[in-house]
C-alpha cells in the first residue's frame, strides 16, 4: 500500500490527537455509544498495524450511528483529505450535514470552538464541481454504482488526492462494485461503514470487520428495537388502506400498553405524486377521527408540528419529505405503495425511522405494516444485506 501522497494540512490532521484523548477518557461515553468509541479506537488500531491492509470495514445495523463513526474516524486517523462515497444524494446531503453538526449537536465541540474543529466540506453531484472542491477537507458525493446510472461514476472520480475513502452505506453497493472501488483507489486507506459484511456467506474482498456489532446483540444492549413485519392479505387496494389502517391503530394502542407514559406515533408511506395521502388519512380518521393528516408538501409545517408535538398520531408522507420526521415517538411504520427492489434504500431508510429507542428502557419493537399488494416482504427479508443489484437513484 502506497499512502504516501502530500495533501495539505486539514483539521483533522490538527485535531486528531485531542479526539483521541477525548475518546479514551471517561467523558466520551457521556455523549456517544460505546460502540462507537469502541470502532473508532479499533481503526485506530487496524490501520497502526505494520503494514495494514489499506482496507478497512466496520459493520453496524441501521440506526447505530454510522455517520457518526464516518465523521469520528477522519479525526482519528489524521485524514488530510477525505472522500465519502454515498449511495444517494439523501445519503449525501445527511452525511454532508453531519460532517457540520455532529460534533456540536453531541457537545463534544462547542460553538465557540467550531471554526477551529469543524472541516471546509463540499458536496458534489456533477464530476465538473470535483476540481474546486479538491480544496475542501471533505468532499461527499452520490456515487453510487460504476454503470453509468449515477450522476458520478466511481471511476470517473481522481484516484489520487485523498488519503481516506470513506464508502458510506456500503451495503447498497454490490460486492462487485466493493472490488471497483478497492481497484480504483488502492493507493488510499479505504474505510467501508456497512450494516452486512458478508455477500453470499463469505466477507467481501475477504476483509474481516476491524469492528462488528450485531443487530441482535444492538437490540440485548437497548440500542436499537428489534424490527417486526406484518403483511395484511386479501381485498384489493382500497381494502389495503383499510386493513393496514386498522393494524397500525391496533399495534400503537399495544405499545402504549406495554410503555405506559409514551404516546406512540404512526408513520406511513405513500406514493409521490399521488392522492394516496389524503385517501389514507382520510380512510383512518373515519374509523379513527383526528388521529392522522396528511403531509405532502414541505412547507405544512402546522402538520409536522402537530405530528412531532403529538397532537396527531399518524402521519402520511412521501419518500422525498421523510427527512423532515425526527421524532423518537414513532414505532409503527405503514407502507401503502410499492417500493421496487431496486429501491431497496428507501426501504430500509423508512425503516430505520421508528429503529431507535425513545428510551433505554423502552420494549416495544419497530413493527412494519403492509399488504401483499404491495409486495414488500422481499424487502424485508434483504433488510440490511448486501445488494444484488446497484440500487436506482431515489
């Protein structure tokens, strides 16, 4: 391995040495997982090694924080320049975000201190702004497959100028493009954050994780909940709505019951572009009055307030509006239209909504409700897997 480039000084070459004294004192475990103290300092490790692999992988589920980790990491391996490769332009823009907020928002960097801490960031969607984001620190993009379908081919991408590639989400690439991406970049570190390791029962490029928690053992912990599918059969589609409607209604009343002092909320999905939203909320309010509304455009903030407050129950929404919802209430997902295969991100990104535990003490699982009508269980049996095939663009 070659990672011997000049790149200029960043910030977290700078700052590398205090994050690490941060992350092994007793102060970190304050405001961050364990788990992700623990890969941070495992990377640290892997890549101190005589003569490492310049491939590491990290494997975390859903909802434990693999942004965060991708954000921690560029500090704790004195990274000059960085490249995060996302498998979409939402992946994109959260990780770009993150890069900015995450070390403020956890108290580990302070307002007054930011300038001094935080990296330049670029976000780059056209392989034409590459050349004027090469004097960021980090530089994020959706590249997300090497056959023609993103808006930037991995190979397209300078090979040199980076000393850490950092494949965010990497579960939604295939195996196949992990080896373009290893190929293409061998003279830098690379770093995979992916919720799989294994393709077909065997680690990809034959890299064991340097760091792996297991979903089940997350669940044991009280990181995460456990996720649960339901598929409602029978009727055609107006009883869909129907018989998902009645099941949310019934599965939030049960987690109420079992975290009494919580009022859990309702989240579904439905097509864009469509009045599926209306007619769903429409359909549950008749049977179930004033619990649900309709939330179709950015700029109904009175909806999304009343939804995060508590006000409503149950909120129907679209693919492009799911990063507006934020609130740990949520348990209960619902999806009223079909997600291809192809699409699996979306998927598994409306799942990861209700993931998290709104307490540490909290017992109730993320149940998924649908109908056969709308053929999601081959989703949920890949929840989390490596693809087959590199995913459409959301």
């Amino acid at each position: 391995m070659n990672c011997s480039q000049t790149l200029p000084q960043s910030v977290f070459n700078t700052q590398s040495a205090s994050l690490i004294k941060y992350l092994e004192s007793g102060n970190a475990s304050q405001q961050l997982y364990p788990h992700q103290i623990d890969a941070v300092l495992k990377l640290r490790e892997y890549f101190a090694q005589p003569s490492p692999s310049n491939v590491a992988v990290v494997a975390v589920p859903t909802g434990c924080g693999g942004t965060s980790i991708a954000v921690l990491a560029s500090y704790a391996l004195t990274a000059s320049r960085v490249l995060v490769l996302a498998p979409s332009l939402t992946s994109s823009k959260q990780v770009y975000a993150s890069f900015g907020n995450f070390l403020i928002d956890r108290g580990v960097v302070t307002e007054k201190d930011k300038q001094m801490v935080l990296p330049s960031r670029s976000l780059v969607t056209q392989l034409s702004q590459m050349g004027d984001a090469m004097a960021s620190s980090v530089i994020i993009t959706n590249a997300h497959n090497n056959d023609g379908m993103s808006t930037v081919k991995i190979t397209d991408i300078p090979s040199e100028g980076f000393d850490l590639i950092i494949v965010h989400e990497a579960q939604y690439y295939t195996a196949t493009t992990w080896k373009t991406i290893a190929k293409h970049f061998i003279n830098s570190r690379l770093l995979f954050i992916t919720s799989a390791a294994k393709h077909k029962g065997k680690v990809v490029l034959g890299v064991r994780p340097c760091y792996e928690l297991e979903r089940s053992i997350a669940v044991n912990q009280g990181i995460l909940r456990d996720v649960k599918y339901d598929e409602m059969r029978g009727g055609k589609e107006t009883f869909s709505y129907l018989s998902v409607a009645v099941r949310i209604e019934y599965y939030l009343n049960n987690h109420d019951t079992i975290n009494q002092g919580v009022d859990h909320q309702g989240l579904v999905l439905v097509q864009a572009g469509t009045n599926g939203a209306i007619m769903f909320s429409d359909l549950y309010n008749k049977y179930y009055p004033g619990k649900c509304a309709a939330y179709t455009a950015g700029d109904q903030t009175s909806v999304l307030d009343d939804f995060v407050s508590g006000t409503v129950r149950v909120l129907v929404t679209t693919a492009n509006l799911l990063d507006d919802v934020t609130t740990k209430r949520v348990s209960v997902l619902g999806i009223v239209c079909e997600i291809t295969p192809s699409s699996r991100i979306l998927f598994d990104r409306f799942v990861s909504k209700a993931v998290c535990r709104y307490s540490p003490d909290d017992q109730v699982d993320a149940q998924v409700v649908t109908h056969e009508y709308f053929h999601q269980l081959r989703n949920f049996e890949n929840f989390e897997k490596i693809v087959e095939t590199n995913p459409t663009i959301e």
